[in-house]
C-alpha cells in the first residue's frame, strides 16, 4: 500500500515573488512560476514566506498571491502559505483566508514583534490553529526574537496547535531533541545549508529556497537525504553547497533571485528596504551559481 503524503510532507518550495520594474507584484509571472515547480516533482509551495517578501505586502497582495498559487496548483500539489504577523489575530485571519481559498496548510511563525514569552506564543497558535488547516511552526530566532525551543514545540503539538516545524535554528542537535520530546511532530528542513543533516536526522520535509534555481538536483538531494542514501546525497550535497549556504544569510533573497534569472527563470529585484547585492557579494553568488550551471546541473 502506498503511503499517502501529508500536504506538509516533501519539497515545499518557498517561493520568491516577481514585481515589475514599478515594484507592484507581477501575479502572472508567479503563477507561471508554480506550475513550473509542479512540473519539475516539487511536492508544493509556500508563498508569503520570508522569501515571498511578506512583510512588504499588503493585505490584499498577500491575498492575491495565495489565491494565484491555489490557481496553478495541480491536483496533489500543496499550497502553504506563511502567515506570519505581528498580532495573532492578523496572523489566524491569514490563515483563514489560506483556508477559504482552498489552501492544505498554514505555516506560522511565532509573534515576533517583541520577546514573546511562552503564553502568548502558545496563543498565538491556538489562534492560527483555530481557523481548521494544520499549521506547520516555523521556527525562525536568527531573525526574529523568539525562539521555538524543543520543549516549546512539543507543548504546542502537545495542544494540537501544530503538526511539524520548519527548524531554521541551523542547530542540527535539535532535531533529535524535537522528536524525543514530541515524536509525532514532523520535522522539516528549514535552512538549504542543513539538508542533509536534517534529512538524516528525520525530516518529513523541506521547506526550500533553491530548487526554484536547482530543482531536480535539488529534489535528488533531498530524497537521498531522507533516505539515508550517503552515497547518493553527499558528493551531491558537496556539490550544491556554495550555493545552498545563501539561504542561510541576510541576502539570501537577492541570491536566489540572481540563480533565477541565471537560468532563465524569473527573479528580478526585490522590493525595498531590501538592496541589490553589492558588487563583490553578486560576484561570488553568480561565480558559484555558474560553476554548477556549467557543469550541466539543473
């Protein structure tokens, strides 16, 4: 019997936005953009995430882009949208929305407007989770001020308020911790420059930015990652690596973006108060990119 795949589960791709040249958000350039990664064997999406720019849009672009990628989803293909707030009602009402217009599941991150202590993150979540889709955590304290500690998470999977975490601490020893504390809570690569420690330690899924630059030899990482398949994954993950490691710095949006368009795809600017990468910075991003487009990866 084959096992059916929860809508969190595999590659979800965490997709960059398009704008025009006058920085409002190109909806048929995204929507191109999904039905692209549905065809290369992505498993999903998930727009309005840090690198969907969420926190330069408005209420009703966050909606439209939810609404475009739900539209060029093909059957089985999940479209999870961030729903990351400063308030937790503007946060469920995000996810509400996701809901009604036929989203699988949400995936949130901690109020992060201030240090927020552990009763008002766990309603936060009991917030989010009340709008009926799973949420997944994401799990973010490099850029924001909260932490989604072990024995944190598992009391939220404890209360029912979330089904996996998207861990981007790039502390690859949580992750045993995580599922000693709450074994049923499903793990998931947070950060491209971990895949492979994370896939060994259990991930169910991988929340990514550079399959959209590399998807196949993307998704080959990850299968052999989860599968424990060292053989396969590390010369592939050696491979990726300088590139990989971009998701993990501040300009991790402008990087992915240059391997977009590096390949023929869709990257363009971001809006502001984002820059464009500086001289010796785009240097070693497009140098990186290169060596793995010449070498025929894809």
């Amino acid at each position: 019997m084959t096992e059916t795949r929860m809508p969190w589960h595999g590659v979800i791709v965490a997709t960059s936005l398009p704008f025009h040249d006058d920085l409002t958000v190109d909806f048929d350039a995204y929507g191109e953009s999904v039905a692209w990664l549905a065809e290369q064997g992505m498993h999903g999406v998930a727009p309005n995430g840090s690198l969907g720019e969420y926190q330069t849009l408005t209420y009703e672009e966050r909606d439209r882009v939810v609404e475009t990628a739900v539209a060029n989803a093909s059957d089985g293909f999940t479209v999870m949208p961030g729903v990351g707030a400063y308030g937790g009602a503007e946060a469920k009402r995000h996810a509400q929305f996701a809901k009604d217009a036929g989203c699988q599941a949400v995936m949130c991150l901690p109020p992060n407007a201030y240090r927020a202590d552990d009763r008002a993150i766990l309603e936060h979540f009991e917030l989010v989770a009340s709008a009926g889709l799973p949420v997944t955590a994401y799990n973010n304290p490099i850029d924001t001020k909260v932490d989604l500690r072990p024995d944190l998470l598992a009391k939220l999977h404890a209360e029912g308020f979330i089904v996996g975490v998207k861990e981007f601490s790039g502390d690859v020893r949580r992750c045993y911790e995580i599922s000693e504390l709450a074994p049923g809570l499903d793990l998931m690569i947070g950060t491209d420059d971990t895949v492979l420690e994370v896939g060994i330690a259990g991930a169910k899924g991988w929340v990514a930015g550079y399959p959209q630059v590399f998807p196949q030899a993307c998704l080959a990482l990850y299968e052999a990652s989860v599968a424990g398949d060292l053989g396969t994954a590390l010369p592939l993950y050696r491979r990726l690596h300088p590139v990989l490691r971009w998701d993990s710095k501040t300009e991790f949006i402008q990087a992915i973006k240059l391997g977009q368009e590096m390949v023929g795809r869709r990257g363009g600017v971001c809006r502001p108060p984002r820059q464009p990468l500086g001289p010796e910075t785009e240097a070693v991003v497009r140098a990186a990119t290169q060596v793995l487009i010449d070498a025929g990866v894809n």
